[in-house]
C-alpha cells in the first residue's frame, strides 16, 4: 500500500474509532446510574515503530509497553506493534501519529530534528543530561510540561519511555591522542554531535546502520558511534576496530519516546489513560536497566574476546568538544525562540544538579572501587 493510501485509510479508521469513544464517553456521564467504563468496547491502537525487527531491548520494550497496557487494562487497549518500515517508514513515524494514521508511535526526538529542531532536547544532545539528570529534568525540573506544551503543536501526547544511558564514545581506527586527530576524520555521527564533529574539522557521515560495519571495515570511514557494548557487540564492530574510545559526549543519555495521538489519548477514559501514564513509567526504567545491565556485561566480553583497546578521550579533546558544542548551541538558539526556551530550561537544571552530583553521585562514582 502507498503511505499516502495508508494515511489516508488511517485517518478514516481514526475518525471512526474517535466517534465511537466519544459515543462512549457520552453515555457514560449522562447517566448517573450506568457504569462508568464501558468495559466490552475494546480500543484497538497501532504502535508504529522506528526499530527494525528484533532490535535489542528497544524491540522487547515495544511490546512490553503493549502487553503491560492490555494486561493493566483488563483488555480494554489492545496494542498491535508493527516495526519500522512495515505500516510506515521508520521516520515517517511522528507524521503517522500525528496524522492519526496510528495511535502511537515509539521512537527518539532527535529523529524529528528536521520538524522542529527544539525536539532534540527531548532525547539527548551533546554535554547535556545523564539519564538520571534527564529523568529529574522532565518530572521534577519542567521538561515534561515543555516537551507537553511543544508537542501538542502537532497533535501528540508525548511520553518518556526509556533511555538508553550513557553511550561510548566510538570505535575508531585512528588514534585521537589530540583535537589535530580530528582533521579530516570520517565519522559516521549523527546530528548534533556531527554538527560538532565539523566544527573540530571532521567529517560527520551519515550510514545507514546496516553498512557500517562494511563501511568501517573497508575504511569508507575511520569511525563510528553506534550505542553501547551491548548493541555494539551484536553489531561485530569489535572485531574490526582498534580503538573503542569513551564517553559518549554527543549522548550522554538518549531518552526513548511513545507519543500518542492526542485526540485519541483524550477520548481514553481517566483511568485508561493513567494506564497508559504508568505503563510508560515502567518501561521508562525497566529500559534504562536493560542498557545499563547489558552494557556492564558486554563491555567485559569485548575485553575478553579482543584486543579492542578500551581509551578515555583526554581532557584536552573533551574540553575541544565541549567548545565547539556551545558555539554549535548559539548557532542553533540564534534564531529558533523555541530552541532557546528549551536549550535554557535544560542548562539552568543541568547547572544545578551539576552541583548536587558533584557532592553526590560523582564523589560516590569515583570511589567505586
Ligand atoms: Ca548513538
């Protein structure tokens, strides 16, 4: 089926689904004696997805999200999960949501760059927040009334649903001892952090991630960021690369997002709806757990099963970075007031528990062991 066909099929669909609930919803509070759930309607929603089948943790979270939602519902909310690229192409993914071509749609907000370019302080951007700084930021700090207040622009209800933890830094077949190593280095990197990788005379590259590990094997580029040991185990760049360089400056803890079209998640009755709330929050942390319980196991099996030499980036380079990421953030406020709203909700937090880790999580990191 043509997308346009199928958004068009799916916008039918919605409109019919949404006057059914609101039918619904009618007869419920018109009558003081009746139920006040119509219990034997079952909601039927789409989640489309921009993961392709299988994907590690992201593919199970998925449908974790759906079941935990079915089961908590008594079965009023099925969910159907349909991986990227089968009902919609992955990154048509916020359009179809949007549309209401499907009811939800799981993803990352930096994907929706090129719509809005404030979104990206949504999932991560570089030198921003940890994933613990991240979750403090949206529902203690103001970012999920921003990230609310942004995204019904465009028809959604956004909600956090995982992170993905600090990422690494890249594998890299050249060593960067200093910011000179940066000239003229080809490096798939996405986004922001390509924007800055630029900036330090790279060349940000844009693979597929289906053709990088050919494309750093033949040496169509020197380096690559990817996630964290875990994914990039099962994607075999360990046995390809010499140098898997850390941290990961560009995603120092990518949030994962479900928006949910907006009429739709407004015609769930309450309690449907804190449902929905809940099942986000715990696929928010049951996530992070997989990453960060995978990535400690997989980062000693790439030390086991290689001679990968496992290098921090020097001061000097991450302060080059950090440099160039702020003139890259002036650029990208300058004229954007949206941005800049966000860009300055998220640093005026990121300063202040700065401090707080400082006498805290940092103190008690680096006295681990
Ligand atoms: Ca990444």
């Amino acid at each position: 089926m043509k997308r346009k066909d199928f958004l068009k099929k799916g916008i039918i669909a919605g409109a019919a689904g949404a006057t059914l609930l609101n039918a619904c919803t009618d007869e419920a509070t018109s009558s003081n004696t009746g139920p006040a759930i119509i219990t034997d309607k079952k909601i039927r929603w789409k989640m489309v997805t921009t993961w392709p089948p299988n994907f590690p943790i992201l593919d199970e979270g998925c449908r974790n999200l759906a079941k935990w939602i079915n089961v908590m519902s008594g079965g009023r909310i099925e969910i159907e999960v349909y991986h990227g690229g089968v009902l919609v192409p992955p990154l048509q993914t916020f359009e179809a949501v949007s549309s209401g071509a499907a009811e939800m749609g799981h993803g990352v907000a930096y994907y929706w760059a090129g719509i809005q370019p404030a979104f990206q302080y949504f999932s991560s951007v570089p030198f921003g927040l940890s994933a613990q700084q991240m979750n403090a930021w949206l529902f203690g700090g103001g970012g999920m009334d921003l990230y609310t207040e942004l995204y019904a622009d465009y028809n959604l209800v956004p909600f956090i649903a995982g992170n993905t933890g600090v990422q690494m830094g890249g594998w890299f077949n050249k060593k960067i001892d200093s910011v000179a190593d940066f000239k003229g280095l080809k490096m798939r990197m996405p986004g922001l952090g390509g924007k800055v990788l630029q900036k330090m005379g790279g060349t940000a590259v844009l693979s597929p991630g289906s053709e990088l590990y050919t494309n750093l094997e033949r040496g169509v580029i020197d380096a690559t960021e990817w996630i964290g040991p875990y994914h990039d185990y099962t994607m075999g760049f360990h046995q390809i690369a010499k140098y898997y360089y850390y941290p990961g400056w560009h995603e120092t803890g990518s949030s994962l997002e479900c928006i949910v079209n907006k009429r739709d998640f407004e015609n769930l009755t309450p309690d449907l709806q804190e449902i929905v709330r809940t099942a986000m929050y715990r696929s928010n942390q049951w996530i992070l757990a997989q990453f960060e319980s995978k990535n400690n196991e997989y980062l000693q099996r790439i030390k086991d099963e290689s001679d990968v030499q496992i290098l921090p980036f020097s001061d000097e380079v991450l302060d080059a970075l950090k440099e160039k990421a702020m003139e890259m953030y002036a650029e990208l406020t300058a004229n954007d007031a949206k941005a800049k709203r966000v860009h300055d909700s998220v640093w005026k937090f990121k300063k202040m528990i700065s401090e707080w880790h400082e006498t805290s999580e940092k103190k008690f990191l680096n006295n681990l062991q």
